[in-house]
DNA sequence: CCATAACCGGATACAGCATATCCGTTTCAT
DNA sequence: ATGAAACGGATATGCTGTATCCGGTTATGG
C-alpha cells in the first residue's frame, strides 16, 4: 500500500531482494519495535529500538526513514489484527455479547501496549496505511452496535459514537498509576457495559483486586 | 505551610511586607498562573504565565523560584475549593444524590481546567501543601461513599477505590480531541452513576450533542 | 526634590533530548 | 578473493523549556 514493504515474509515484488542478513535484521527490528512500543509508548526512540534489537542506529534507519515509518508499520499489523477480532464477533448470534466481547478482548489487547492505546488517542495521519485500518476497525464497531441495536439489546440513545469514548474511558483506567498489569479495567468496563443494557442490569463487579 | 506565602491578600506577618507595586504583580502573576494553567495545561511555560499577566520573566522567577512554587500555589486553592464543595455534600441527606452531585460538580471544575486534570492524574510531590490539600479531598470522598453505602444506596462491591478510576476516565472523555468544551462528560458520568447504584436504575442519558 | 533601595524587563546562556547522518569497518555473495 | 551491500554508533543538529543576569525604572522616606 504505502512505500514500505508489508510486515510479511520476504521482499515484495518489483525491487531487488534484500540480502539475506539484511531481511533478516528488518524482521528483527519489526520485532523490536513491536515490543518496544508496547512497553514505552510511542515515545520510544529509534535509538531504544535498534538497541532492544541488538542492532546499530543506522541500520534501523537504513529500513525506515523514521519513526513514523516503522510505527506505521508496526501498528498497522496489529490495528489489523483487532479488525479481524471484530470480523469474528460480527460472526456469532447475540449481539450484544458479541458487542461486549470484542470490547473486551479488543480492550485487553491494548491493555498490554501502551503504544496502541497512545494510538487511539491521537489520531493517525490521513492517507496512510495505518488510517485505513483504523477506518476499518471503525466501521466493524458501527456494524456491531448496529445489530445489538436492531436486536433491542442497546440502552436508549446509545450509539456507534459511544465506542470511543468508552474505550478512551478505559485506557484511562489502564494509564492509572500504580495498577498498570492489573484487570481494574474490567471492572469498569463491566459497569459501563450494563449501562449500555436495554434492560437494567448488574453483573457481579471484577474485584478492585487482581484479575 | 510551606515556604510561599498563602493566595490570600497581604503579605504575611514575618517577612516585611512588599513594595505596593511588587505586591500587586504577585497578584496578577497568580492569576495569570491560574488562567494559563487551566488554558494550556501544566506544561505551560513560567514565560508563557508572565506574558499572559503583562509581566516580564525576571519579575515572575522573583516571586515564584519555578514552575512547580507557581502551581502549587495556584491548584492548592483551587483543590482546596472542591474539597469545600464535599464538605457541602456531606451535609445533604440522601447519600447518593451527595455523591452524585459532588462528582458532577467537582467534575464540571474539571472540566474548564486542563492543569487540574493533568494534576489527578500525575499525583502530587508528597510533603507539599498541595499534597495535603489532594489528601483532604480524598478523605472527603471515603466519606462520601460511606454515607451512601451505609444508606444501602451503592451497588454490592462498591467503595471509595472506585471514585480515583471514575474521575480519571471522566477525564478521559473531556482530553478527547474535537468535543472539549462539550458536555459530552456528562452523559458516560450518568452511565457510571446508575451503575454505582443498589438498585439497577437507568436515567435518561443526557446526548450526544451539546449540553 | 533627592537619594537609594527595591523592583522590573527581557535578551540570552544553559542544559537536556530526540532525530538523523556520516563514514570507517565488517559481512555477504559470487 | 573482491566488490557491493550492510552495519555500527559516535556525533552533529535543532529544538524546547528553564533560569539567570544586569542595565534601566520606580517607589518611598527624608
């Protein structure tokens, strides 16, 4: 799509294959940055990454121009991979649990990548790869609340523009300070979900303690 | 308290009291400070808060060693403001409309100050007067919640734990790019609060659009 | 009105940081 | 073996916010 190569296996078509110790290092700085990121956030520098790498500065930025690049590359996969989540909920028969599941599992992924999360709260860039799949994990959600919706199992006034928020809302709960690997999260997740109910509703609370 | 003289209005006992001139500059800088920190958050610069009062940076590094003298002084009175605002809810008989009515005022503060959100969610320099102030406020709230609770009035699970996550993800939803001076808030705090409640209950949710 | 101590203004030195480059060295491929 | 490709990481660069310094100004008491 873009000018970078795509995160799988070997070089694309029209230009040159990379020699081999040199596909081998975009794999691991891919690798890299993916973790990186999920630990440090966005802010992570390249430099972080060529370390965790195990590999020189100016390799990474032989592959990717800059950050930008390799966050796009890197956050494109997994923006992806929730798009596919919401694909397979669409899937199942309730949509209300199908609602709630893909919230849930979608939100327990970014609970451990804190890049991810500071994604969502920004924005990307319009025109590149990684605002399409943004668009498309948008428009899944639309379809799920939708059909939760036509099954009367939604709340009165709630919409596909409460998705955000509420997820805004837990990343909130995930950024807390001190509970980082915790599953506090659920426990509000959990409280907004049957306030999303058409039929008042409460399920037994998460503990505020471990998971 | 500490070592800056309180927001009040005359220099304190001790110290010889200033310049009239110097006196008056004091007061506009804690303004100013109070202005630009609620305008443009915590990382507004002392230079920016000396502008914004007509002043020049000497003037203001004179009176306030740095940022950090600067803001304590300005978000001390103000957190000391809402802990006020619990104190009157406290007073009120039913416990949940207190606290209810308390979130939705303390938060409606909030919601004009972005250097006081920043504030909940960093945490204060212990020892600082600021510090005591948060504390005051969050014992204010454990009492809050425990009149509600006596009254049987809080879902099973409930506690004060619960009040620090809710402000945070209501925080959440105002730092949301696009809706700031929105009443958006309002409507997933009304989701939070029938979920707090003993008996499931749905209110009307306040819209989408404007408040 | 004068003397002088207190005060003001804002240009600028400083420090920290992330970004990105450059080029001598090493590795691959034939 | 030998040239092309790739590597490494020290370092130049640019930017931002913090805080100081000192010549000029203003208040105040005699």
């Amino acid at each position: 799509m873009g000018g970078q190569r795509e995160g799988g296996e070997p070089a694309a078509a029209g230009a040159r294959p990379l020699r081999r110790d040199a596909e081998l290092n975009r794999q691991r700085i891919l690798r890299a940055g993916r973790e990186v990121f999920a630990a440090r956030g966005l802010q992570a520098t390249l430099n972080d990454v060529a370390h965790h790498a195990g590999l020189g500065v100016g390799t990474v930025y032989r592959k990717f121009p800059d950050k930008r690049a390799l966050a796009e590359a890197v956050f494109t996969e997994e923006l992806d991979e929730i798009a596919a989540m919401a694909r397979k909920a669409l899937a199942e028969d309730d949509g209300f649990a199908a609602l709630a599941g893909f919230l849930e599992r979608a939100l327990g992924l970014a609970a451990h990548n804190r890049g991810l999360r500071e994604l969502m709260r920004r924005g990307a860039v319009e025109g590149t790869g990684l605002a399409r799949a943004r668009r498309q994990v948008a428009s899944h959600c639309e379809a799920l609340v939708a059909r939760a919706r036509a099954q009367g199992a939604l709340r009165d006034g709630v919409t596909e523009t409460d998705i955000a928020p509420i997820a805004a809302m837990i990343d909130a709960v995930m950024a807390l300070p001190g509970e980082r690997p915790s599953g506090l999260w659920r426990r509000y997740l959990a409280i907004i979900l049957d306030g999303l109910r058409a039929q008042p509703c409460q399920t037994p609370l998460p503990s505020p303690g471990r998971t």
